[in-house]
C-alpha cells in the first residue's frame, strides 16, 4: 500500500486525508501543531510534526500530498521529489511559473511523479462531459465561456489570499486558474491572451475580478471571468461546438446542485434536443483525482494534469499580470 503524509492540515490537506482511499496516511504536518495533531487524530496510525523537512525525508514514504499556503507549495514540492517521493501538489503549485522549476528538475532526476491538483477536471458533470466531448458528439470546437466567483467573508482582505506574497496574485490566480485549466483541457493551448484585472470591493493589495479572453492558434476562445464578488456564489462553464453545447453549473453546496445539460442541435435548428444529468450526491472529486494518482503511480506514466498544466496557466496569469502593470505605469 501507498504511504503518505499530507503537509498543510487546514481545510484542503483534511480532504486530501479523507480522499485517501488505497492509501496510507502516516504522518500530519503543519507549523501549527495543533492543527497537526488534530488532523492527525482523525487518521489511525498517522503522526504528527511541525517539521517538514523531515517529513519528505522519512524512509517509510512514498508520497506527499501537499496543501500550504501558496509561498511554500514548490519549496515542498521540490524538495519532496528530490527525496523520490510522489507529489500531489494544490494548484496553483506556486506563486510564479518560474518557482515550479525546481520542481520539475528534481522529478526529471529522481523519477518522482507530480500531480497539480486542479481537481475540477473530477467534478461527475465534468467527468460526463469529457466523455461527451471525446465522443465527437459537439463537432468541431468554436469556443467557450466559463463564469465563477464567490462574494468573500467579512475579514476577507486581511487573510492570506490578500497577500501577494503569500500568495501570487488574487482571484485570478485563486479561481482563474480553474477556469484557465478548464478552458485548456477542452480547446488546447492559447497563444492569445487579453486580460483586464480590478479591485472593485475589497480593500485589498490583490484584485478581486479578472476578466479574460484567450485564443488558440485555430481561432478558438474562451471568455473567462473569476470574481470574488459575486453576492451569490456561481459556478458556470459552456463548451460550444459546432453541433452541439455542453453546459456545467453548480458544483454542489453553496454553489447549488452541479448540473451537466447536453443541447444537441437538430439538422432543421431551433430548439434543441436536450438531455440533463444532475449529481445532488457529495462532491467526490477528491476520492477521484486522487485514485487517478494511484493509477498513475501504479503505471509509472506521467500526471495530467501535471507541471506542465500548472505552467500553461501562469503563463496566462502572468501575462495578465504584465499587461495590467504596463497599462498602470503608463
């Protein structure tokens, strides 16, 4: 069996434990040591430490879910696949695309696999859509558009999202880079990128909306907005080909009930042939994504999505980013 060690035992590293399933949980670590003993607790047989370094280095492991803060995810990340051990990394995986290399130069070496956790790819409506999607049933792509946001909590700017330093960038880099993913995994790359960030509500140093509208190389775009202004929490992705659209919202609790609706378009037009699939169950993303990572480990091939993923997307962001001081200090 699979030994693990989660690192970061907040809200995140507690769902990586408890998705665990095939595999092993043996060590909590977290610099707060009581949120490493009580994550610990919930776990038979797992230890706790405030000392990760140790942790990656432990003989009895073979992989590291990794779950801190933005700073520190590709110093972990890093340093655990240079120890040979398997990586599953929360994405973004780092604050910068350049923070990811060492990452990637220490798994080259060791032979070490990594995974980013961009975990809405696992969502059951994404699952059936993909399915569709591979099947050839929407013909040729044309575009997408893909909305998602949350409105915050009181104290929201003075947490460590709002924080460049610790974590990169805002809403952009928080949910954008969902979306980013999304948006890649159904029409490929983009060497388009338009971008308008803003700091509309918070009182914060990040931006809280981002507005985007990426190309491919064939003519393909996808119109993206994050917003950590939306009063009433949205999820909403649309996949446009040209006979068919697949459209996903909700993605299950406050976002409300995840739905996948598939409108094939008739040959006389009008109104659609449409089929709807709705998943009230509990989110099982997690147990997903992370037994896709067992297979992967199992199979000695390489995650998707993985660093390249993770890097594909802060090209954007950092484009956007670019843009936006170039047009501020103009």
């Amino acid at each position: 069996m699979i030994r693990a060690a989660v690192i970061g035992c907040g809200l995140i590293g507690a769902k990586r434990a408890k998705a665990a399933k095939d595999i092993q949980i043996v060590g909590c670590c977290d610099v707060d040591e009581a949120r490493a003993h009580a994550l610990a607790r919930t776990v038979p047989g797992a230890d706790a430490s405030t000392d990760w370094q140790a942790t990656v280095r432990r003989p009895d492991l073979d992989l590291v879910f990794v779950a801190t803060a933005h700073d520190m995810l590709a110093a972990i990340a890093a340093e655990a696949a240079a120890a040979g051990k398997h990586v599953l990394i929360e994405k973004p995986g780092a604050r910068t695309k350049a923070e990811l290399a060492p990452v990637r130069e220490a798994a080259r070496r060791t032979g070490a696999l990594v995974r980013v956790g961009f975990n809405h790819r696992y969502h059951r409506a994404f699952r059936k859509a993909r399915e569709i999607f591979e099947s050839g049933a929407l013909g040729e792509m044309m575009f997408v558009r893909g909305r998602y946001g949350h409105g915050g909590r009181p104290g929201y700017d003075r947490e460590w999202r709002a924080v460049p330093e610790k974590s990169g960038g805002g809403e952009l880099v928080d949910q954008g880079m969902h979306l980013i993913d999304l948006a890649r995994w159904f029409l490929g790359d983009f060497s388009q990128v338009k971008g308008m960030i803003g700091t509309y509500f918070w009182d914060m140093p990040v931006e809280d909306n981002a507005f985007l509208l990426l190309g491919t190389p064939s003519g393909k775009v996808a119109s993206l907005h994050a917003t950590w202004t939306e009063w009433k929490n949205l999820f909403s992705f649309e996949i446009y080909g040209r006979g068919a659209k697949l459209e996903i919202s909700g993605l299950g609790g406050s976002y409300g009930t995840e739905r996948l609706a598939f409108y094939r378009m008739l040959p006389e037009m009008g109104p659609p042939e449409t089929t709807i699939w709705e998943y009230p169950a509990a989110d099982d993303s997690w147990q997903e994504e992370v037994a896709e990572f067992v297979e992967d480990i199992r199979l000695k091939r390489q995650p998707s999505p993985g660093i390249a993923e993770a890097e594909a997307a802060w090209e954007i962001v950092e484009t956007v980013y670019r843009e936006a001081r170039h047009d501020h200090h103009r």
